[in-house]
C-alpha cells in the first residue's frame, strides 16, 4: 500500500513538472517572439538606404522564423489544466500585442519612404506571413488552455492578429483565411515556402537595387 502511494505521488510530481514544463515553453515561445519581432521594429525604425536592406530582410526572416520555431515548440505541450497555468500566459501575450502594435505603426507611418524605396512589395509579402503564423500560434496556444479560459486566451490574442491586418489594410493587401473560433484561419499557410519565398524575394529585391544604381 505504502508502495503504491508511492508511486502515484512520484507520478503526481512527475505529471505536475511536465506542465509547468509545458507552461515555460508557451510563455518562453512568446517572449522570443516578441524579442524578434522588437528586433525588426528597430531594423524598420533605423532603416535609411540600400545598405541596409539585407539586415533588414533578415530582421523579418528571423521574426518569422521565431514564430515558426514556436509553433513547433508548442505543437506537442500537454493541455494546461488550471487558471493559474493559463494566467502566467496573459501579460507575455499582451506585451506581445503592444510590440506588435507598434512595430505595424513603424510600417505605416513610414509607407511613403518604403513606396519610394520600392520596399513596399517586400513588407506586404512578410506581412502576409506573418499574419497567417499569427493566427497559426494563436489558435494553437488557444487549444492548450482549458475550455474555461479559451475566449480570454483568443480575445488576448486578437490585438496581435489585428494590428497584423492594420498593417495589410495599409498596403492594400487583404488577408488570407477564414474567420473561425474568434481568429482568422489560413487556408494556405505555409511556413516553409512563405520563408523560402522572402529570403528570394529580399535576395532579388537588393540585387535589382544594385543594378539601378
């Protein structure tokens, strides 16, 4: 008997080390996310001539690769199962919206610039991306959190997905995807090629610069 008790407790132990595990590696991805996504809001913010253009396509493609990185991350956590464990995600996720929300005020209020730069084209196609990741990340963060909580997880994440299209309306570019469960859904999203696609088109984009002047 006093072996048995035993060996629940040992796997209560265990079982409550994964989750919190499980916890970090949610909130650890959010942070990252948003420690890339400041990174290029300060690359957008300082950018001022061609030299600079290749630090700034990687700027974007470390941000996508961060949110890529955490949806695989996250892909296999255990469900959360109490208030708490969910809680310790709201202040990393509304710091996420602001980072975000400021790094699309970067992009709009310097449109005029990037249209003369012809840069335009490049920051539609990364915000393209990176909203249909967004919502990707957001809707799976939103499955790990117990039933209860699920509408606070997705209201907490929409200022994310919304700044994202703010962005898109700038640009003229209309989102891909659907609306379901409070986000919108992609229907193509693609973090691969979506990556592939914008390290060639910044590759292209700097050398036609180059021959233009």
């Amino acid at each position: 008997m006093k072996f048995l008790a035993t060996l629940f407790f040992a796997a209560g132990v265990a079982s409550s080390s994964l989750v919190t595990r499980d916890v970090d590696t949610i909130k650890n991805s959010i942070l990252n996310i948003t420690d890339y996504t400041q990174q290029l809001t300060d690359a957008l913010i300082s950018y001022n001539s061609t030299d600079q253009l290749l630090s700034l396509n990687q700027a974007s493609v470390n941000a996508i690769d961060a949110v890529n990185s955490s949806i695989a991350n996250c892909q296999d956590t255990s469900l959360l199962t109490t208030f708490t464990e969910s809680l310790a995600l709201a202040e990393p996720t509304v710091n996420l919206g602001d980072v975000v929300g400021k790094s699309i005020d970067t992009i709009i209020s310097r449109k005029n610039f990037f249209d003369m730069s012809s840069l335009s084209p490049i920051i539609a196609m990364s915000l393209q991306t990176q909203y249909q990741l967004a919502v990707q990340f957001s809707n799976l963060v939103a499955t790990k959190v117990p039933a209860d909580t699920k509408e606070v997880a997705i209201a907490l994440s929409q200022p994310i997905v919304s700044n994202i299209k703010r962005g898109l309306d700038a640009y003229g570019v209309q989102p891909t995807g659907t609306a379901a469960a409070g986000l919108a859904t992609p229907t193509n999203a693609a973090p691969g090629p979506a990556r592939t696609a914008m390290i060639g088109y910044g590759a292209a984009a700097v050398a036609a610069m180059m021959v233009a002047l």
